[in-house]
C-alpha cells in the first residue's frame, strides 16, 4: 500500500452532538459549570465528570472544596489561573498553580480538601474525573503533579500553540502524565484566528473538544458545519484525526481523548465503583474510617 493511499483511508473525526456547560454549585458552594456529568451528558466513557470555573469574584470559590473521601476513579486538576491547595489524609500537600497540572489516582480510598489559596483575583481552571478499571479501582493512591514549567508547548502553523498535558501528539511532543490504563491525551490549544488545526487520535477512543475562549467550527456527522462558543463541548465521532478551526477571534479549547473501559458503571457521590454492593461497602469503609 502506498503512503497516499493509506493517508486516503484515514477517516476524520466529526462533531457527533454539541452539549452546553450548565451552572451549577459543588464543594461549599463553589460556582461551577457542569459539562460532563450533567443530564444531557452523563458520562463519555472513561470521563465521569468535567467542571470548569472560571471567577474573579472571591465569594464564588473562597468557600473551596473541604475535606471529602473518593474512591475508584481519578480526579484530574489543571489550573489555568489562581492558586489551589490541596491537603489529604496520608499527609500529602501542596499548591498547584496556573498552568500546573495535578492527576491524582483515588484509588482504594484517599479524604482530601481542595482550596483556593487566594483571598481575591481569578480562579479559573477544570476538573476531569476518569474511570479507573475494575482490576485497579482499588490501587494504592497515586499522584502525578507538574507545574507549568515542564509541560511542553508545541508551535504549530499560524501561531498555534498546543500545551501537551498528557500523551502524544502526532508530531511526536509527549506530556508528563502517563497512564496507560486509560491511555488519555489531554491538550490546551490555543489558536489565533480562522486557524485550522488537525491532530490524530486513536480510532477507538472517546474524546471530545471543550471551548474555554473564542469560537470553533468543525464538520458535524450530518455534514453541516458545527459552531462551539465558550462552555460548548463537542462530542467527537470515531476516526483517525479531528480537524478544527478556530472563529474570527481566535479560539482556546481542550482536546481530550481516552480509551473506553466499557465495564459497568455504579455511582454513588464522592465513590465510582461497578457495582451498587461496592459502593455500600465504600460509604462503610468511609464512615469507619478505613480510608
């Protein structure tokens, strides 16, 4: 086969359904949009859960997430702006700040808090939950954090630039988390106007396009033309590669993938496990503290 006729054969990723960010509160009383975990999006196998926040206004976030238990998947902080301390039960602390990322595996348990490390300014960033198989739902808690030093940025054409969080792109610039459970590739984009960018993905695997600023356009599975604006997510279809341009002002948005557990899903607040005796026998093992 010849390299064009295989470039032929490669099938492109189009917007399959476009879901809107809805406001909501979590924590004590943090103001939240809801993207994944919301009811016209309840889960995109393996993400459980995406949250964006996104204020300059003290009293919608001061408040922080205080201490709570999770247990059977990962909770994956990325901080575009502000200061965010987080404290847990084995004694681990510390402070990620703007562009850092924090990829912590719950595992078989951890209590943890979450708070702003600012009394005033903007606080804004995102919180991805990722299912974790059955075999490994109850690891040891783990942790991956990097600051924004060494998260790599790859220039693309016409003053694109893509922040490589976690996997590969297609040019072959790697970020600092692995996880090959799930196999995530997390990406930043930031694209000046009318841009187009164009990145491979595994065939199988979900993924989606999470609009922070600006505007996106990209081929729908009906073969019209999809617009995302700011809090729009689009549910990417299977296929090789995602091509995506940005609007007339230029567009920031995350590009996210991961390879699909397929396995049952039991939910039960702060526990995802497979089974609704497993989540039993988490709110048990909390309130006994065997955490």
């Amino acid at each position: 086969m010849t390299a064009q006729t295989a470039t032929d054969t490669r099938i492109a990723r189009k917007i399959s359904r476009v879901i809107r960010g809805m406001p909501t509160t979590d924590g004590a009383g943090v103001e939240l949009t809801r993207v994944i975990a919301q009811p016209a999006l309840p889960m995109l196998d393996p993400f459980l859960l995406l949250d964006a926040f996104r204020s300059d206004q003290p009293d919608d976030y001061i408040a922080g997430f205080p201490p709570h238990p999770h247990r059977g998947f990962e909770t994956v902080t990325y901080l575009l702006a502000g200061r965010m301390r987080h404290r847990d039960n084995a004694g681990h602390e510390g402070v990620i700040e703007a562009g850092g990322i924090q990829w912590m595996t719950a595992g078989k348990g951890i209590v943890h808090s979450e708070m702003p490390e600012q009394e005033e300014g903007m606080l804004e960033g995102f919180q991805l939950w990722v299912n974790l198989p059955a075999a490994h739902k109850m690891d040891q808690p783990a942790y991956q954090e990097h600051p924004a030093a060494v998260i790599p940025n790859e220039h693309r054409d016409a003053g694109g630039v893509v922040r490589v969080i976690a996997g590969e792109t297609a040019r072959g610039t790697r970020g600092p988390v692995l996880q090959p459970l799930t196999e995530p590739l997390y990406l930043d984009v930031e694209l000046p106007p009318d841009a187009l960018f164009s990145e491979s993905l595994p065939p199988h695997h979900n993924g989606f396009a999470y609009v922070v600023t600006g505007e996106l356009e990209a081929e729908d599975t009906e073969g019209r033309t999809a617009r995302l604006e700011r809090d729009d997510l689009g549910v990417l279809s299977h296929g090789d590669e995602v091509v995506l341009r940005a609007g007339s002002n230029g567009a920031r948005f995350l590009l996210i993938a991961g390879r699909p557990l397929n396995e049952p899903v039991a939910r039960g607040g702060p526990f995802v496990m497979n089974t609704k005796a497993e989540i039993r026998q988490a709110y048990e093992d909390y309130e006994s503290e065997r955490f």
